[in-house]
C-alpha cells in the first residue's frame, strides 16, 4: 500500500482507499440515484444535461463514450444525437449504478453497449471517439490528470471532451449554498436514501473539487486545445468543452 494521501470529501485518506469509499456511497444510493437528484437539484439537474446534450459538437453516425454515466440520462441522450448508426458506449466504475442505468435504458428501448470500467484505465483503443462525456463524475476520481490523460488518448482528432461537474458558485450566494448544502442534503439523503453520509461527502466533495480557472487548465494541461466553460445557475455547475486538434 502506498503512503500517498487524497481527499474524500474533507477526510483525508491513502489513495488505495479512495475507490473504495467511494463505490460504498454509490452502491448505497444507487436505487435512489434519480430521485434524489430531482429533489436536490429542483429538476435543474435536467436543465443542465439538456443544454449539454444539445450544444455537443455531433453529427449522425458519430461514436460516443459517456463515463461515469449512471443511470444513463446523458447516454439516452446521445443516442438520439447520433442515431442508430451511431455507437453510444455508457460506462461507469459502480456495477450497481450502472446496473440501474442499463435496465433503464433496456426498459426504455434504447439499445447501447454498457461497461464496467475505471475511468483512469480506459478500455479503448486510442482515437476512437467522437465526443466524450462525463457528467458530475470527476470530482470522484482520485487521479484527475490521468482520467483526463484516458479521455484525451480515445478521442479522435477532432475530438470534443464535456465536464459537466458541480463548480464554485457566485461568491454572493455562497453562504446559502454553503447552508443549503450541510443543512439538507444530508437531511434529504437519510429521509429518501436513508443513507445521511453519502450525502453529506456530496457536499463535501464539490468543495474539494477545483474551481472553474483550475480544471480549464489541468484540460490544457493534458493536452486539449479551446478549452472554454459555461456557468450554469450561477455557478453551481459549469460544462467545460476541451478540442483535441
């Protein structure tokens, strides 16, 4: 075991651990997954997958790697986007996540290949892709910069990669967010999941995670050009776009 630490929400941890207390929260809360996210979010969760799914950079035919993909809202989304000529690939390190993802999507009559894999570790070959996506799924990961690396290795010159990911919000509104985030999400999380910790890490978690100059950055870091990023309510999230020319 390695001696090198990380965070997991405020606690600090060695790495090797991290995955784990991780996929202990995600197998906790998977079957509540959705539910949890309309009641958090007021519904806007929807609002910000709309507008990422639809200002995407895709065309007929186009293949796509959705990581860290869940319970597939963003993966249902990109299917219409390419069609049936066109590969939607939903990933996810959690099998109970993407347990539920699947069979919601099997349910729904969208057919799309599925894989249980670590997003640092990719098993793809190199420019594959024509869009990857990874929606409130970074912040988990505890290497960023190798996750990002994989992201960069699969996409096809040309290539567009999408971060929607929780962010820091406008300094006016952050001790409300600050209050909403520690008072009731983990009051929401034990009345629906019944399960208070993996929501108070939520909350912990998006405080760790980097603000939107540092992760523009770390995607330039790794090798993508015109990384931008879009402010969504505020601040709460932000879709940063990476090009690999």
């Amino acid at each position: 075991m390695t001696d090198k630490q990380t965070h997991f929400g405020f606690k600090t941890v060695n790495e090797e651990e991290k995955a784990g207390k991780v996929a202990e929260v995600f197998h906790s809360v998977a079957s509540k997954y959705d539910i949890m996210n309309d009641v958090m979010s007021g519904g806007l969760h929807r609002v910000w997958k709309h507008f990422t799914i639809n200002t995407a950079r895709l065309k007929k035919g186009d293949k796509v790697l959705d990581i860290a993909g869940g319970t597939g809202d963003l993966s249902r989304g990109w299917k219409k986007r390419v069609g049936d000529k066109g590969e939607v690939w939903l990933t996810d390190i959690n099998s109970s996540m993407l347990t539920v993802g699947r069979d919601r999507l099997l349910n729904e009559g969208t057919i799309t290949p599925v894989a249980l894999c670590d997003a640092e570790k990719l098993p793809f070959p190199d420019n594959y892709f024509n869009l990857v996506s990874v929606a409130f799924g970074l912040r988990n990961m505890t290497h960023k910069d190798q996750a990002l690396k994989e992201m960069y290795r699969v996409l096809k010159p040309g290539g567009q990669l999408l971060v929607l990911e929780f962010s820091k919000v406008a300094k006016p509104l952050a001790p409300v967010y600050d209050f909403y985030s520690f008072k009731f999400l983990p009051t929401f999380g034990q009345v629906i999941a019944q399960d208070a910790e993996s929501y108070r890490y939520l909350a912990e978690s998006i405080r760790m995670h980097p603000d939107q100059e540092t992760l523009q950055q770390l995607m330039y870091d790794v090798g993508f050009d015109l990384v931008d990023y879009h402010n969504l309510t505020a601040g709460v999230v932000a879709l940063h776009k990476g090009t690999k020319l």
